[in-house]
C-alpha cells in the first residue's frame, strides 16, 4: 500500500505536493490528519471556478460546461465560497 500511495503521490503536480506535505507536516505535530479533502478542495475550487468564469466571460452555462457539472451545481460552489454576486442572491 505505501508504494501504492508513494506513486500517487508522485504524480500529483508540484504545488499540490508541497501543499500535502506542508498539511501532513502540520497534523504530525498534532497527531491528527483529517479533512485534507476538504482543505484541498476549500483552496484550489474557488481558483477553478473563478478561471472558469473569467474564460467564458462571466457566462454561468459555459464556465458549468467548462468544469463538466451542472449550471445549479456551479451556482451552489459559488455562493459556497462567496463568489456569487448580489444581485443573483
């Protein structure tokens, strides 16, 4: 299982790595790891969404069809992270 898990490691992009470690490096001096899925996904989602958006130029359907889910779902990881505008509140 560990070589398993040292190759996955491996083929994670740099910045991911590192981001991994620096966690697990911070868990070790608590003795704990948890929710590393949602840290991850708490830092690198609101990046996504927000390129997304930027490459359809602020159109909702395209950045949704851009990221693969559903225009709805798109609306709810804005407004989860903060990044929905006022006036569609």
């Amino acid at each position: 299982i560990l070589q398993r898990l040292t190759l996955e490691y491996a083929r994670l992009p740099d910045a991911v790595q590192q981001w991994l470690l620096e966690k697990l490096q911070q868990a070790g001096s608590r003795g704990e790891v948890q929710g590393l899925y949602e840290s991850l996904l708490a830092e690198v989602e609101p990046v996504l969404l927000t390129e997304a958006l930027q490459r359809s130029g602020g159109n909702r359907r395209e950045a949704a069809r851009l990221l693969g889910i559903h225009r709805q779902t798109l609306r709810e990881k804005l407004r989860r992270h903060g990044l929905d505008s006022p006036e569609e509140q």
